[in-house]
C-alpha cells in the first residue's frame, strides 16, 4: 500500500476570491503584513499495490479527470 498526497492550487493569473477574503479577515484579525494569500486543495490517497510508476500515472490521471481543472489549476503529486 502506497500514500499519495496530491495539492491543486490555481495557476498564477487566474483570480483568487476565497484567497483575498482569507487576506481580508487575517488582517481584520490583527495579523498585519501578510499578502497574496492563495488557497487551495490537498487530497491525500491509499494505492493498492507496489508498482511506483502504475502508481504515478493513475494519480496523474486522476487529477487529469477528477481532482484539478487543469485549465486554471496546476496540480502536484508526492508519492511515499
């Protein structure tokens, strides 16, 4: 069994409105000098299997399908 953890965030350009609201209420709350807040997702998976490469290509796929939009969003795997 292999743990996958997988991070889509938006591509740089692409508006960010959950990532300024965040900024907005840091700052509200006290937290000055932060910036450029962006925000994003984290899917962590169990694969079955040994096969590192198999592996790799179905979590590739996956994202490609399901987990990024990968019109506006990048996505990057680590595998353990």
């Amino acid at each position: 069994m292999m743990k996958a953890r997988v991070t889509v965030t938006l591509k740089n350009g692409v508006l960010d409105p959950q990532g300024k609201a965040i900024e907005g209420a840091l700052s509200s709350l006290g937290f000055d000098g932060v910036g450029h807040v962006r925000q994003g997702k984290v899917f962590d998976l169990e694969i079955e299997g040994s096969d590192r490469t198999k592996a790799e290509a179905d979590i590739k796929a996956m994202c490609e399908k399901l987990l990024a939009n990968t019109v506006i969003e990048n996505y990057s795997i680590a595998l353990d």
